[in-house]
C-alpha cells in the first residue's frame, strides 16, 4: 500500500530520489498542506500549476520548507513562493516530461482544497 500512494501522485521511482519508505510520509505533508492552505487551483499552462494558499506567516513558511525538501529528491520541480499584497501564492512549474506529475500533484491539491468564502 505504501508504494501505491506514491504512484497514485504520479511520481515515478526514476523521477524521484526520496527513498520509496519515505515516499508516503511526503505525500501526507503535502495533502495535509493542501487541505489546510490551499484555497484556489489554477493551471494556466500545461507546465504550470497556481495554488492560492491561506495567507499567514506559517503557511509561508511551512510552504517553503516542504518544498525546499521537494526540490531536493525531485529537482524537476520549480517552486515559486509569492507573497505580496496579503496574499501567498505557490507556482510549481515542470519540464513537458513530468506534466503527468504535475496533473497529479494538481489533482491531490483540488481535492483537498479549501474554498476561498464567498
């Protein structure tokens, strides 16, 4: 069951260096990450995907954390942390060949989000 949570997110074992125990830990903090700040998802281009997060000065950092970690099993990704104007915004970008992981990543994303109030 372990390995099946990583390959539902989409992550192959070539693409990835985190090693496979570890993988389903990663994948819990960013579905926690998800269901707690994320309130709006975007894809304005096939390599690209927008998150709108909660604004606070923990999420920025939690943000930035688990992404950095990210980055260094699955250096593919290119994150952008923003925050301007009250609000955090967090780009993750992916070579063409990974879009599979990035349809992944933005489907766990919009389903934990939360809606932004109206």
């Amino acid at each position: 069951m372990t390995q099946d949570i990583a390959l539902d997110l989409g992550w192959a074992p070539s693409a990835c260096t985190l090693p496979t125990a570890e993988q389903p830990l990663r994948v819990a903090e960013f579905d926690d990450l998800f269901a707690d700040a994320v309130q709006g998802v975007a894809r304005p281009e096939r390599t690209r995907l927008r998150l709108d997060l909660v604004f606070s000065p923990d999420n920025a950092a939690r943000t930035a954390e688990l992404t950095a970690r990210e980055n260094g099993c699955c250096s593919f990704f290119t994150f952008t942390l923003t925050i301007a104007d009250g609000s955090l915004t967090l780009e993750v970008t992916v070579p063409a060949e990974h879009v599979d992981v990035l349809d992944a990543l933005e489907t766990r994303a919009s389903t934990a989000a939360t809606p932004t109030p109206s």
